[in-house]
C-alpha cells in the first residue's frame, strides 16, 4: 500500500512538472512569437500614431485634419497653380495622383533630422496603413523628382534608384522625352543645377562645379533644377512648343 501511494504521489508530481513546463514553453514561445512580430513590422509603425489627410496641396504636401502641413522629404513635385502663378507641366498629374494615394486617409509619419521647413510645414516620409512608402511610390511613377537636402538623406540613395527606374521605363512625366541639349550648370554641394547664365549658378565656386548637356542627364544625376532659372519648371523645356 505504502509503495503504490508514493507511486503515485511520485506520479503526480511529476505531472504536475509536466504541465508546468509545459507552461512555461507556451509563454516562451508566445513571447518569442511577439519578438518576431516586432523585428519584422517596420518600427515606425509600430512607433507611430496615425494621422488622418484632410487633403493634398499637390504632389509633394499635404494638409492633415489638425490642420498641419506635411511637406515629404527627399521628393519634388512639379507645382500646382497658386496665386498668380501658373501650374507647371505635370503639376496637376502629380497632385492628382498623390490624391489618389492618401487623400481621405490615415497615414503615419516619420521624421528625418530636421522636423519642419521655413514655411512651418512638418518634414516627413508618409505610410499608408497598407505600409506603401509614398515619398518613394511618387519617384515610382513619376510624378516627382529627388531632392537632395541635407540633413534629411536617409533614403537619398534609394529615392535615386526609385527615380532612374521611373525615367527607365519613361513613367509619369518623365515620358516621351527627347534628347534635347542643355547647357546646364551644376552645384555638386547643393546638387541644384541652373540654366547657363542664371546669376545663381555663375556664384557656384570653382570646385563644386558640375556641367550637364541635357536635363535628363542632370536629374539622372540625382540633382534638381534652381527655381530662379527654371521659373515655370523644368519640364516646360519639353512640352513648349
Ligand atoms: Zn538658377
């Protein structure tokens, strides 16, 4: 009798070790199923709040409901009308699909190392809940162009490639270009580059100068045009006629 009840009590003990080692795996390996989730979603959704679009300025700005402005980083989108200025080629295109993209919608945004512009507006790059990157799905389809501004480089390099893809496959604006020569000169500090004698570009010290023949070649670069020279933007030397 003595020996059948130690037994058992031996018997359930070690059920009783069983279950809880069993346990302890479970929370083990729920908490390593929580570690895979926060190593492969990307942190600055998990980081960020949402934001709703109340609507886009055009390609490269929006409005949120808080009625703060959200300029992207890294991009330029030709303009939109304001004022008494004219939209410039494409300007329309780019704010139309930027709509499509995250107008009525929740976003999250990142910030680079300098938060807000001159203007007052925050400098991000924008997700949509779906995780599209939008400062890059414009390069993607053309509708804008990289725009080096240090200090806020992070995806420069990626933005790049997106933007030689697009001007590949002829997407957006970048369609139905001609090789057209233009004397341009270029700053390889700012990366801006400007008509030939724009008084701006002449300023441009010796050793950061940088000539291109055609504008395709410039933006290929990886550089952007000078507001001053290029007033209607830099595609009007295509479509004018
Ligand atoms: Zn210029």
């Amino acid at each position: 009798m003595r020996t059948e009840e130690t037994e058992e009590l031996r018997f359930s003990a070690r059920g009783s070790k069983l279950v809880k080692r069993n346990r302890n795996n479970s929370v083990l390996f729920f908490l390593f199923l929580i570690c895979l989730i926060i190593l492969f979603s990307p942190a600055h959704i998990l980081a960020m709040d949402t934001s709703h679009v109340k609507r886009v300025v055009d390609g490269d700005t929006l409005l949120l409901d808080n009625n703060r402005y959200v300029r992207y980083i890294g991009i330029n989108a030709p303009e939109v009308q304001h004022g008494n200025e004219h939209a410039e080629p494409f300007g329309n295109e780019a704010k139309n699909y930027n709509a499509r993209l995250v107008e009525n919608r929740e976003i999250y945004l990142v910030y680079g190392q300098e938060r807000m512009d001159r203007h007052g507006r925050e400098l991000a790059y924008v997700y949509t809940r779906e995780n599209v990157f939008i400062n890059k799905m414009m390069l993607d389809k053309g509708w804008a162009y990289c725009l080096f501004k240090p200090p806020n480089l992070r995806f420069y390099d990626v933005f790049l490639k997106a933007q030689h893809l697009a001007m590949q496959r002829q997407e957006g604006m970048w369609h139905g270009w001609e090789t057209q020569s233009l004397k341009l000169l270029a700053n390889k500090r700012s990366r801006r580059f400007h008509r030939e004698a724009c008084p701006f570009g002449v300023q441009t010290k010796k050793s950061n100068r940088i000539l291109f023949s055609s504008l395709w070649e410039a933006f290929w670069e990886g550089y952007a045009p000078c507001k001053r020279c290029f007033p209607e933007g830099p595609f009007s030397v295509y479509t004018e006629k």
